[in-house]
C-alpha cells in the first residue's frame, strides 16, 4: 500500500498560487483575473500492518477580480461573497461579546 500522506503531499503540491488566482480571461479587450480566498487541509495515516487512511478538503471564497482596462488596473470586489461572509461573521462575533460582557457583569 502506498504512503498515503506522500500521496497526498503530491497531490497538493499542484495547489497555492493556481488556486487562488483563476486563469486570466479577454472579454471585449478587458483582461479579468479571478481572486479567491482558499483554504485546504489534508490528513493521512496508517498503522504497522499497513492499513491506512486519508483524506483532505478545501473551501474557497470568490473575493473578486482584478480587471484591466487600458493601463488602468483595479480590483473590483465580488460584493454578494463578501456579504455571505461577513454577515455571519459579525453575528458569531456579537454573540461571544454579548456572553463575555454578560460573564463580566457577575
């Protein structure tokens, strides 16, 4: 049985810059580059009899796009993934002060 952690090592070795940054697109003379937040995790092991295990997974959140037109180059925001994560974020966050606050006034 293979080592499944070389494996995966292998396998990763393909991620980091390609997965953060999309391919580079023209569409009616505007260059677009697509940019992601990415996270990826990994984990594998086996035991002395080679029976082993492993696995990994991702998430990534579209951030936006720089886009080129001319000589002007900006970054234009992906606003709709910016909202789908700071909403939720905020209210985890409000939540643990109001329990903190609450835990301080005792």
């Amino acid at each position: 049985m293979p080592n499944i952690a070389l494996e995966l090592g292998k396998q990763s070795a393909s991620l980091g810059v390609k997965s953060a940054y999309g391919a580079q697109e023209d569409v009616d003379g505007i260059r677009v580059i697509p940019v992601a937040l990415t996270w990826t995790g990994f984990g594998g092991g086996s035991d002395e009899s080679g029976n082993g295990g492993g696995g990994g997974g991702g998430y990534a959140i579209p951030l936006g796009a720089y886009v080129r037109r001319g000589d002007d180059l900006r970054f234009e925001p992906n606003i709709v993934s910016f909202l789908a994560v700071a909403i939720p974020f905020v209210c985890v966050v409000g939540r643990a002060l109001s329990r903190v606050i609450r835990a301080l006034k005792k």
